[in-house]
C-alpha cells in the first residue's frame, strides 16, 4: 500500500502579500537582458527535472524541455528546503499555494532574490535592540544581524492594523517595497530583506545613525560651502529617482536622516510611501493623453523639486516654515511667502539660486526644470572652489591650512617655518589660550615623530628627577606651552 503524501500547510495563500495570481506568470512584453545563475534540479507538481535559470531583476526565466516560463519573484514566499534523498540546500518558492523546489548552487542566486521575496525566519536571523520610533501602525527598532552582528534597522508593522484600516496604507506599504527594490543610491534608503509571521510585517533596512537632518542643522555650525555641498547632495539622489521616473512627493524635513550626525554628504531620502513610478508612454487609468501625461510629470516633479528647495532655504534661514503650506502656495504661483530672500546674507550665486526658485523671475524657468539642469548651475562650484587668498607671494608647493594643531607635529624646514610664521603675523590668528577657563580639547598628532618625542622626553625628565610622578611629566609633555 502506498503511503499518501500530505504537504505541509503553505503560507503564501494567507500571505498578506499575496494578490490571488497564480505563481508562473506570462512571457515579459518588454526586452530584458537576463543573466545566467547555472543548471538547477526543479520539483513541480511532484515531478523533478533539470532546468537552467536565468534572472533579470525580480524576474525568472526558467528554460526547460518542453519550453520556457516565468516567475514574477515580487513578494512570493521563500523558505529553504532539503532535497529528501540527496539533503541537498534548496528553495521552496511558493505564491497563492503554488509553489516549486530547486536544489542546486543557490547562494549566488539567493543574493539576487532576497530583497524581492518575502521570508517568514525572522527571528532566527535577526535580534531587536533598542526602539527608536513608533507610529500608530508601525514601529522601527534598532536589531542586530545574528550571523555577524551588523546593525541595521527593522520596521515592524502591525497587520492587524493596516488591514483594518482603508485600503490606502496597505497600498502604500507594498507600494515603498516595490520602489525601494528598484534603488541603489548611497543617499536613498537601502532595502536589505523582507519578513513576515502570522501577525507582523518586518522590512529590514540600513540603520542611519545620525538621525534627522533637521536636528543637526540646528545643533551645529556648518560653513555656507558645505550647505552647498548638502545642496548638490540631495539634488544628486533626487535626479537619481527622476531619471528611473520615481517621483517621491512628501520631501520634507522628517524624511531626511543622516548616516553620521556631523556629516552633511551622508543625507539620505526616506519613505517611499507616497512616491509614484510614472512612465512617459504609460497607458494611464485615467485615460490621459500624451500632452496631459507630460503636464503631469512635469508638475509632479516641479513639487519634487520645490520641497527640496523649501528645505535647502529653511537650512540658510534657519526658520523652520511649514513645508506642505509654503509648498502648496508655489505650486499656486503665490511667490510672496519667501519676502524675507532679500534680507538673507547670502553668496549672489546662492541668492541668484533661491530667485529661481521662489520668485517670480524664475516662474516659467520653473515648469520645466530638471534635476539634471539644476546641478549644472553655478552655486554648485562653490562646493569645489577654494577661497581667493588676499596674501601675494604663497608659493604654491605651500598648502599649508593655518589652524590650531598639535605642538607635537612634524616639523618643517627652517625656510619653510620662516614662510608661514610671517603669513601668521599677517593674518594675526590668535594665541591658543591654556586657562583653565578654556574646555577646548586638542587634537594631537599621532605620528611617530609625536610618539617618539613624549617617550624620550619621559625617559630624561624622570632620570633628571626620580621623585617625580610619571603623570605629572606626561601632563607637562602634553601642554601646549613647551
């Protein structure tokens, strides 16, 4: 008698990701270059047979005897499996309780399809640390990768929640997956791995330590020039998203984070929620023609454009406006809610910026102009031009920055130190002060000369005197005023 062979429940079909396709879909009706990933051993409906894989983003291309077929890898279930003869690793990718096997050389391939598909191991991979928001449906959480400790960062979301709210936030929620697989950008927010279980959603991401820009702003100092390099910065990660035609349209203040809090070119553009993908010969559902679609995407991308500038005036002004009303009243042609531009102390490269933008001189530049345009203007070589020197004669072999250094580093040659000792009487920098009323800490030199200096200089004084405390001629190596 033959014993009956029961699967195991799958997951996929109460998946709240699942969309009720079925698994294999139709031949892509656009030309996609596929990759080869090699020769695979496929179960399928009880039957197994060797095939040869070929990907292309979130799509399979599986070539077998009798032909070939497709799988769209966007969000289905993945789980390991092993072969039950062989014990050989596998995958077990299912959608809507389809599902098939392969066993074979996976790694490579799992390293390709991991930020599509949806896991259920959660917790065997990752540990929770410390949370670090919450909202009403959702909260984000610090966690640890178990394997090698990386820290990332892990948003967990209550299904129950989403669910029992209007179809919009489950529809945002699958939209900023779908846009978040599609960018690689240093300042873009880095999907790594989705999860899910019975109750929670779990979308592991890139941990930005820094927290948010606003904070920052307002916290430290920072030159006009490295504004500037902020400036070109975000418009670089902006124009990144326009030319892939992702409009993300809620730029604002809380959706910036920084990797490193004192590090302006780490700025990194988050939720995705409300962001769109729209193609210029897309078929749109609202039944646009050509001319309505280009309309569209140009307003659409005008918004983009105007919120970051919104953004990029309130660091020079350091006023924090409301961005969606400032916003709304550009869009509106009213130009009067920036007045205060003229009273701004600014570059005239960085005023002739902001007229561009917020007045009326640059209204009809302002409905066609491109990400890619603005980084061509001539603000942004003030992220890269030195500062013209008022003294005549600096030789230029000499790029030397006269800013308070350790006592302790590497001298110069005695031509060299007559050269900037006169540049340092004309500029008249001040002494460096060793009250104890100053609290500035210094920075010495950690070169070998340095160490060498404080060794033997410990070496004679404490031979000089041996009653001496070793600290005490250590803290007098350390003063700046030997």
């Amino acid at each position: 008698m033959k014993k009956t062979i029961t699967l195991q429940s799958d997951y996929s079909k109460s998946s709240f990701f699942n969309d009720g396709k079925e698994l294999f879909c139709n031949t892509p009706q656009f030309q996609t270059e596929f990759t080869l990933f090699g020769t695979f051993l496929m179960k399928s409906n009880n039957r197994q047979y060797t095939v040869t894989i070929f990907l292309h983003e979130f799509i399979m291309r599986i070539i077998e005897e009798k032909g070939e077929r497709h799988i769209n890898l966007e969000n289905v279930c993945v789980k390991k499996a092993l072969h039950p003869k062989t014990q050989q690793l596998g995958l077990r990718i299912s959608k809507n309780g389809q599902f098939v096997e392969f066993f074979g050389e996976i790694i490579e391939m799992w390293k390709q399809i991991k930020k599509f598909v949806i896991q259920t191991d959660f917790s065997l991979k990752y540990k929770l640390g410390q949370k670090l928001s919450e909202r009403f449906s959702s909260s984000v959480f610090k966690a640890f990768k178990i394997i090698n400790g990386q820290k990332v960062a892990v948003k967990i979301i209550d299904k129950s929640l989403v669910q029992r709210n209007n179809a919009s936030e489950r529809h945002q929620l699958i939209n900023e997956l779908t846009i978040l697989r599609q960018i690689n950008h240093n300042n873009l927010l880095k999907l790594h791995e989705t999860f899910e279980s019975d109750d929670k959603i779990f979308i592991v991401s890139d941990l930005l330590e820094g927290g948010h820009l606003k904070n920052s702003i307002f916290r430290f100092r920072y030159s006009e020039q490295e504004t500037v390099i902020l400036m070109q910065t975000l418009f670089k990660s902006l124009n990144y998203m326009h030319e892939r035609n992702i409009f993300h349209q809620d730029i604002r203040f809380d959706n910036i984070l920084l990797r490193d809090q004192q590090d302006l070119t780490s700025a990194c553009i988050i939720n995705f929620g409300k962001s769109e993908i729209i193609q210029q010969n897309m078929v749109s559902s609202k039944n646009l023609n050509f001319y309505d679609q280009t309309s569209l995407i140009q307003f659409i991308r005008k918004k983009d454009i105007l919120s970051l500038g919104i953004i990029i005036y309130s660091i020079f002004s350091k006023k924090l406006y409301q961005e969606t009303q400032i916003l709304d009243e550009l869009l509106m042609k009213n130009y009067e809610s920036m007045s205060d531009l003229e009273f701004l102390d600014l570059n005239p490269l960085l005023l002739q910026f902001f007229e561009i933008f917020f007045t009326l001189k640059g209204k009809t530049q302002m409905d066609s102009l491109k990400c890619s345009e603005i980084l061509n203007f001539d603000v942004f070589k003030l992220a890269t031009a030195r500062r013209a020197s008022k003294i005549q004669g600096i030789p230029q072999q000499f790029n030397h920055d006269f800013k308070r250094t350790s006592r302790f580093a590497p001298k110069c040659s005695i031509k060299e130190q007559q050269i900037i000792s006169n540049f340092q009487y004309i500029l008249k920098l001040p002494t460096i002060s060793d009250s104890s009323d100053s609290k500035i800490s210094q920075n010495h030199s950690q070169s070998p000369q340095t160490e060498n200096f404080i060794s033997s200089r410990l070496l004679s004084d404490e031979k000089a005197s041996s009653i001496k405390p070793r600290y005490s001629v250590l803290k007098k190596c350390l003063s700046p005023n030997i």
